[in-house]
C-alpha cells in the first residue's frame, strides 16, 4: 500500500515543481507563490 501512496506524493511533487517553475518563467517571485498559496488556504 505505501507503495502506491509514494507513487502518487512523486506524481504530486512532480506536478507542483512544474507549475511552480511555470509561474516563475511568468515572471512570478517565489514571495507571490507563497503569498497566494497563504492567502488561498485561508478561504
């Protein structure tokens, strides 16, 4: 079963590095990534 889980946390880091590094090419800080992450968890 743990197996499966790492899977799927390596899929998931996987697809959060590609949308963070998209942002970035965007011209987007890491600052503003955090700060909407922050404020997007707050809702």
């Amino acid at each position: 079963m743990s197996s499966r889980i790492d899977v799927l946390v390596k899929k998931l880091d996987e697809e959060w590095i590609e949308l963070i590094q998209m942002a970035r090419e965007m011209g987007i800080t890491i600052e503003e990534i955090r700060e909407f992450l922050a404020s997007e968890s707050k809702k």
